[in-house]
C-alpha cells in the first residue's frame, strides 16, 4: 500500500511508521520537523528495505491542496491515508490564551479536516481499495473541564469521519475512526493513572492490522468502550464530581 501519515514523528505516529514499514508499505511520512523524519526514514529503509518519503507540514499553517497534490503526485496514487497527529496542552482548562486555543483547534481538528476534504475526490475515485485512519480520543466521550478545546475538536473530528464515511459509502475507500484511550507517548507523558496506559507499538498493531477489514468506529485498545459507556451514561450528579 502507498501510505500517507500524518503525525509521523510522534509516539504513536513512530510506532505506526515501523509497524506499516514492517509489514512492507510503501510511506509517505508528515510532520514538523525535516531532521527527525530524515533520520526516521534512513531507519525505516535500513531496517525493512522499504521506499520512505517525508515532507515537513504544520496543521496550523498549510495549504492542504499543496500538500494533498504533492502527496499524490509523488507516490502515483494513495492507499491509505492516516492521520496519527494531535496536540494536548496542560493549561486546555479555560486558562490558554487565544493563540494557544486556536493551536488546538487547528491541529486538532481543522487541520485534519481540511487536509481529509483536499483528499477526499482522489480517495472516491480510487479505482482499488483504499482506506482512511483518523484517530480521536476517549477525551471526546464526555466534556471535561482540563481539556476543554481538546474534547471539543475531538468530538467534532468525530463527527467529520462519520460524515466522510458517510460520503465515501459505496465507493472503494474505507473510513476507520479509533477513539484512542491512553497511550504512554509524550503526550500522555509520565502521568499516572488508575487505568492501564498502552504502549502505542501495540496499538499501532491494531491499526494496521484493520486496514484491510470494513470501515467503523472503534475504541483502541478495545476494553475502552466498557469505561466510555460508564462515563458516557454516568448522571451529572456523579460525572461532577469527577477529577480524572
Ligand atoms: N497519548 C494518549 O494518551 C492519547 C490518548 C487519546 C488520544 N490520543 C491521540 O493519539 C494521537 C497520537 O498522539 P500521541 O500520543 O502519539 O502524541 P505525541 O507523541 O505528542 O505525537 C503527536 C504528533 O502530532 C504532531 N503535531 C503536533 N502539532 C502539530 C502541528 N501543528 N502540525 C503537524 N503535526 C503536529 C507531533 O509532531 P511533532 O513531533 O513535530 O511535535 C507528533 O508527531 C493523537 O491524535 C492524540 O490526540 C493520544
């Protein structure tokens, strides 16, 4: 498969550069920093023998129809494109200024939607199967108070994928959404928690190992839909008072 991912440099976008390298796809890596996708790239074609291409691109500041033309024009056509990126911020409780708010919205949302609508007319045309990966969080099930513009971009890429899933049914491109629980990356950091914190190779397994199966919404690693459920359903009263 011809790979487009976005995110490439980070905890779980590494995890899923190897794992696609690994299986032998071809990749197509974005991200922020030329120097670490340099070196990222030297290391996928030495270690699995594979063809690695990268561009620098900041979801805050792009032109996604350049991007989504350079893309395809590079690598003759994409089979998948994933969208591993994100960004968090520990003041993301109401105390971010604009700027930083913003931040989160583009990277978190607008980015990827923008990109995903510059792609969208080649992934319906495809005339093979094609698939896109978007990755959302369980922060998205109900609004918290530490991470107000987070969950909110989250959930509105939520809905997004519904909709291109929507829009894409009955051609041959899939579209897979994973609402992802913790993952010990630099984003989730050193944080402690009462749940288990998944390496993100293993998550990074499941991803590419359901490119080939249908299109869906799915939470990874898959136990999360037990707590999203309880916290989903969980009477204010209750959901209130909670911390984490
Ligand atoms: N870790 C968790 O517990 C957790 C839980 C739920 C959902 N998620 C989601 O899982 C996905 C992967 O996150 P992660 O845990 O791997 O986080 P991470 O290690 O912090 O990686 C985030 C990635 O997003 C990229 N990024 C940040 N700002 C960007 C921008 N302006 N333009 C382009 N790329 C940008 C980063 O690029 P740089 O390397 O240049 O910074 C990095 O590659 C994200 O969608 C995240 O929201 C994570």
């Amino acid at each position: 498969m011809n790979c487009f991912l976005m995110g490439a440099t980070g905890g779980l976008g590494r995890a899923l550069a190897n794992e696609l390298a690994r299986n032998q796809h071809r990749l197509y890596l974005v991200g922020r920093d030329a120097e670490t996708l340099g070196a990222l790239s030297a290391e996928l074609r030495e270690e699995h023998g594979v063809d690695v291409d990268y561009v620098t691109a900041d979801l805050a500041d792009f032109d996604p129809d350049q991007l989504a033309e350079n893309a395809v024009g590079t690598m003759g056509g994409l089979d998948a494109v994933i969208i591993a990126s994100g960004l968090g911020d520990p003041d993301d409780n109401g105390s971010l200024d604009d700027s930083g708010v913003r931040r989160l919205l583009e990277v978190n949302m607008n980015g990827p939607v923008r990109l995903l609508n510059a792609l969208s007319a080649h992934l319906a045309d495809r005339p093979d199967t094609a698939v896109v990966v978007g990755i959302g969080s369980v922060a998205s099930v109900r609004g918290r108070g530490q991470n107000m513009a987070y969950a909110g971009a989250k959930s509105g890429l939520d809905t997004y994928f519904e909709a291109l899933r929507h829009r894409l049914d009955g051609t041959a491109c899939r579209v897979q959404f994973y609402r992802a629980g913790f993952m010990r990356t630099p984003m989730f950091g050193d944080r402690k928690s009462i749940l288990p914190v998944a390496r993100p190779e293993r998550v990074a397994e499941v991803i590419v190992r359901n490119l080939s199966r249908r299109s869906g919404t799915r939470y990874v690693p898959a136990w999360w839909v037990f707590p999203a459920i309880v916290l989903r359903w969980m009477p204010w009263a209750a959901f209130r008072r909670l911390s984490v």
